[in-house]
C-alpha cells in the first residue's frame, strides 16, 4: 500500500545521503501534500496487532506498509499506538500533512535503517556550528535570556560528554574542537536506530541543535524546554514586533513535527 505524500527510500537518501544537503522545511511538505489528491480512507479501523515481537499497525486487521513496501511494525507499543491513532483520525479522505509521526516512521523505517552512519554523520556536523555556541552581542537583554537558557543546557550537555564547545558572538564561524565533535559522535553512537535516531534527526533540524536534541534524549531537559530554548530569539523578536499569522501558523505545524520526533527519540 502507498499513500500519498509519504517519504520515498529516494527522498530519504537526498535528505541524509550528503554532508551539508539542505533539510526539508516539514511545513512545506505539508503544503504540498495539501495540493495532491487525497487518497480515499480504504478502511474502517485502525489499531495494533503484536506479531513476531513487534507491533503492527493495523487496518482491518492487516498490517498497513510503507512507501517501500516493508510493515509498518515498530518494536514500541507507545509509537504503535501513536501511528494507528494517526490512521484512525483521519476522515473520508487519508491527509499525510496530519500524519507527521507516520511519515517520520517510514522514513525511519525505508532509510534509516540502511543510512544510519550518514545519519549520524550529519548530527554530527550539526554540533559543529550548533544554534546554541552562537551568542548575540546586543541587544542587553536578549544576551542575558540567552546566557540564562543556554548556558545552564550547555554546560550539562559538557560534563555529559566530557569536552567543551566554543562560543562566537554573531555569525562569525567558530571550529569546534576535534576532541568535541568526537565526543559528540560517541554520544551520538548510543542512540537507537532506526527510529529513535530518525526522531533525534528531526528534533535536530527543527532547533537547529544538536546539543538541545542531546540534552532531551540523555534526560537533562523535557520537550516544552527544548520547544522553548530553540525559538528563544524568535520569541524575544515577536515579544518586540508581534507574529504574523502565517508565522503563527509555520509555528503549530512545527511543533506537531517535532512532538512526533520526540515521540520516537524518547519511546522509539
């Protein structure tokens, strides 16, 4: 079964497959799946059938599939049940712009699982120039929420991997330490895959940091907290200017990508 809008094992590769490839905006993605037919819901119920040690979704009692034709069978009970609530919501027509947890599972599951090292590679490269070594100069008062947020996650994440980041004040690149990114990649190497490395990977790219996706994962800081510190200078900007609806609106569908993502980096 394929189903409109999904993540091709193609789509995956040119995601992951090259170091510096630009990520997918997930709010773009779900414009677009909005101005392609939708196909018609084929099935009266979805849920969870346990087979063979792991959890399937499934629609009328048969396993649903992804895009490359493998089940759509996780080794969670709580993604699973995630998933077939996904399945279950949907109306008369199956929209994958309200399916992000779906979406992310078969990315993890059609490319993921054979491009994990690109995977964590590019998480990697990520913790090279992350969102949180780079500091405002001014405004006072944005320079201090920033010390007041960050520095207190940073700091954890250092004692974690036992190395230091450094910092730069506007967008002058700073090169991190070989024995950091090193540490990072340890780091990095402990988390699952396929899927709670898809989650992480995600959770990456819509804070732009590794180090507050490190900080989630390792338990040093919730969700809300994450959400919170990656929009800090947006949220400082909107405290000034306002937000416009359409930003407002980018913002929600965000979100639900990146509660799906934790989803699989924390139960995946």
């Amino acid at each position: 079964m394929r189903y409109g809008g999904a993540m091709s094992t193609d789509d995956f590769l040119a995601r992951f497959g090259s170091p510096g490839a630009s990520q997918p905006d997930p709010v773009a993605a779900a414009q677009q799946a909005m101005r392609n037919p939708l196909p018609a819901r084929f099935y009266k119920e979805a849920g969870v059938l346990e087979r063979d040690g792991l959890f399937h979704v499934a629609l009328d009692g048969k396993t649903a599939r992804t895009p490359a034709r493998k089940p759509l069978a996780v080794g969670s009970r709580p993604v699973a049940e995630a998933l077939a609530a996904e399945w279950q919501a949907q109306s008369e027509r199956i929209d994958p712009a309200r399916m992000p947890l779906t979406r992310l599972v078969n990315s993890a599951l059609d490319g993921v699982e054979d491009q994990q090292e690109a995977v964590r590679a590019e998480i990697v490269r990520y913790a090279g120039s992350d969102a949180l070594c780079y500091r405002a100069g001014e405004p006072e008062a944005l320079v201090e929420r920033q010390n007041q947020v960050w520095q207190p996650i940073l700091g954890d994440i250092e004692a974690l991997i036992g190395a230091r980041f450094l910092l730069a004040e506007g967008i002058v690149f700073a090169q991190q330490p070989e024995d950091t990114l090193a540490a990072v990649t340890h780091q990095v190497g402990k988390i699952p895959a396929p899927l709670a490395l898809a989650g992480a990977h995600t959770v990456m790219t819509l804070t732009g940091s590794a180090i507050l996706m490190l900080a989630l994962a390792n338990g040093l800081i919730d969700p809300d907290a994450v959400w919170d510190a990656a929009h800090l200078d947006e949220d400082y900007q909107i405290g000034i200017w306002g937000q416009d609806e359409e930003a407002a609106e980018r913002r929600v569908i965000r979100r639900r990508e990146f509660d799906a993502a934790v989803l699989l980096l924390l139960k995946g």
